[in-house]
C-alpha cells in the first residue's frame, strides 16, 4: 500500500505542481483567508490527489484545502470505518 502511495503522490506532484513550477501569475493566488493565500495548483493538485487516493480505498482523505473548506473534516477519520 504505501508503495502505491507514493507512486501515486509522485505521479500528481509531476502532472499537477511541476508545470506550474517558477510559472504562476497573481491571478493563479488567491486568500482563503485573510493573511493565508493558496494557489489554484494547490487546490487542483489536492483534488486530484484525494480522488486517486480514493480509489486505492474508500476512506476520507483530510487535505489542508480541504479542511479549509469544511473544518469538520478531520472528525470523520475516527467516524469511518
């Protein structure tokens, strides 16, 4: 399992950060909160990322961007089976 981990998170650093690498604009930045700034990679890349995690196994994936969103997230770890 980890090795499918971490080929997964190599796999989503390549095709979603590294492009993007030393080429982000300010229209790419954007507040999340006031004084705590997030990218639209950082966003995409973390969706990508809990949807292939996802399909190893069918359990909650707590992103930064996530929880940022929704901070209950991190409850649902000791609710999941």
């Amino acid at each position: 399992m980890l090795e499918t981990v971490s080929t997964i998170i190599r796999a989503v650093a390549t095709t979603e950060i590294v492009p993007w690498w030393r080429a982000l604009e300010s229209d790419h930045i954007l507040e999340k909160a006031p004084g705590e700034v997030v990218t639209e990679i950082d966003r995409r890349a973390e969706s990508v990322l809990t949807d292939r995690l996802r399909s190893v196994r069918a359990r909650p994936v707590v992103g930064e961007e996530a929880t940022a969103a929704n901070p209950r997230l991190p409850d649902l770890i000791d609710t999941e089976p």
